[in-house]
C-alpha cells in the first residue's frame, strides 16, 4: 500500500456545483478563496486545486463566471456529478505521490464510490456537503473571503473542447459545439 497523503500534500477539491450550489445571498467570488482559507484552518499547507464539475449548462452563467475568476476550474461533463468520480480517479491516477482530495457532494453515490476507493491508495478524503459549503461562506462580514487568482482551466467533455484557459470565462464559448 502507499505512503497516506499528509496536511502538506496538495489538496485537489471536487466541487459538485448543481447540488452543492452558492447559497442565497453569497458572492459566487468567495466559494475559492474561502474553500482554501477553510482548508488552511485545518491544517492543510500545500496547493490547492479546485474544480466545480457538473452539467455546467444548467448553472447560472453569471455564478460561472464569477467562480472561474477565483481559478476555480470548470469541467463540464454530460453525466453531472457522476463525472466527480471520474475526475477524481483520473486526479489520483496522474499523481505519482498520494494527495488530499477534497469531494464537495451530496450525491451518495460519489460519497460511496469515493470512500472506497480513495483510502487504498493512501489518498485522504475530504468530504463536504451543501451545508458544510454554506458554514465555509456563512464569515463576517469583515472577512470577505476576496482575492483574485491566476487563470483557471476549464473542459467541456461534453462538446469535445479540452483544456481551454481564459483570463476571462465566456459562457457561450464553452458550451458552443463548434
């Protein structure tokens, strides 16, 4: 068996965006930087990666691009959160030392899949919810949770566009099947 992912390993976060939407009221632009600010308070120091991954269509463009302009990465894919566990096996196996997953679902079968599999490998699993999502958001109004990012990445496994990179996010682009 592998060496276990420690707090200093990167941490690769699978955010299933339709179930697990932005809460009423919150700033789209927060979901990254306070996603990492939570994982940072507990106790997690290495890179963190974050991807919303569901039938990106149906998701409000406006939320789509705010969240792209925090580098959350966008994967569009026809099966919705059943893709999560694709991601998430592709994510483990290009990783040659064990990382930190962090699944953001309430999908269960994404939750039994994953708690299956991933601890084998020696991968830690990070689960959250629609409601662990709303407590990450629900800050003071003093901590804003803002900060802008470098680029994100964005697929489409649906139209066949892959790996497109954009300072800015363009709703119709990725969802065109050109």
């Amino acid at each position: 068996m592998m060496e276990s992912a420690t707090k200093e390993a990167a941490v690769n976060v699978f955010w299933g965006i339709q179930m697990c939407p932005v809460p009423d009221g919150c700033d789209a632009r927060r979901v990254g930087p306070c996603i990492k600010r939570y994982l940072r308070e507990l106790g997690y120091s290495g890179p963190i990666t974050i991807t919303a991954v569901d039938v990106l269509s149906d998701v409000p463009p406006k939320t789509l691009e705010a969240v792209f302009t925090t580098g959350i990465s966008l994967y569009n894919g026809p099966l919705g959160l059943k893709d999560m566990s694709g991601c998430i096996r592709d994510c483990c196996d290009i990783h040659e030392s064990p990382i930190n997953i962090m699944a953001i679902s309430s999908f269960p079968e994404t939750i039994s899949i994953l708690r299956r599999g991933i601890a084998h490998f020696g991968f830690k699993l990070i689960l959250a919810n629609a409601e662990t999502l709303s407590e990450i958001l629900l800050v003071s109004e003093e901590d804003m949770c803002s900060e802008t990012s470098e680029s994100a990445l964005w697929t489409c496994a649906v139209c066949k566009k892959f790996d497109g990179r954009d300072k800015q996010f363009h709703h119709a682009s990725l969802f065109s099947r050109t």
